[in-house]
C-alpha cells in the first residue's frame, strides 16, 4: 500500500508548489495529529466493501495547514460509484471531528486510478485477496 502523504504547510494550500516554510506545529504536534486524522479517515467506510478507505488506499493525500486546516485528495474504487457524491462529505466530517481541526474539504481525483495494489495488506487479508 502506497501511504497518503500528511504535510503542514505554513503557506495557503493555492500557494502548495512555492517554496515551502516551515511550520508553526510541532513535530510533536504533527504526529499526534497524524494519528488521530488517520484514526478518523479509518472510520469511513465504502458501503460495498466491508475495509475502511484509508486501509483501501483511496486516501491519497492530507495537507494540514498551520491553522490546520485539512484539504485530502481522495478517489474511489471506481468513478462510478454510487457514494461518489456522498463520501467527500463523509471524509470531510470524519476529519471534523479530530481535534483542533479547523476545516477539512476532500476533492476527488482520478489520477492516478485506484486499483488493487493501493490497499493494505490488512485491507487484501479482510477481502481474501492473498
């Protein structure tokens, strides 16, 4: 499984691609909140897949911002899923309710597509897929 990547950045998300600052939190800070949006995104759940989203691989990445704010690029195992309209929101307000999280908003995105290889070996184990 490839693991969404979990930056800070001190600078507005739009401005991503300048030169990156450093940030207000701590390392301390960062890890803490880490585990506790990677404990959120784990209660999120596609409906047809008993394997929660972030163990399928369909998080693939979390920026936090100094005022963590928390923007995840996310996608779905297919573009047609049924959910597709509802699971950003489901995303957003998992998130929401980490701690200290000032605002979350998921975008989907399609590239790269998902495929069998993003998910964990927990996620393969749960599906009979070893």
């Amino acid at each position: 499984m490839t693991e969404p990547s979990i930056q800070t950045d001190s600078a507005d998300f739009a401005a991503a691609w300048d030169e990156p600052q450093k940030s207000a939190l701590s390392q301390a800070e960062l890890d803490q909140l880490t585990d506790d949006l990677v404990t959120a995104l784990k209660t999120v759940f596609d409906p047809e897949i008993p394997v929660d989203i972030y163990e399928l691989g369909l998080i693939y990445k979390v920026d936090v911002n100094d005022d963590k704010d928390v923007l995840i690029e996310m996608t779905l195992t297919a573009p047609g899923c049924p959910v597709a309209g509802e699971m950003p929101g489901w995303v957003e307000d998992a998130v929401m309710k980490v701690e200290g999280v000032r605002s979350a908003r998921a975008n989907l995105v399609f590239d790269p597509p998902w495929d069998p290889s993003k998910m964990s070996d927990e996620a393969k184990l749960a599906l009979n897929m070893f």
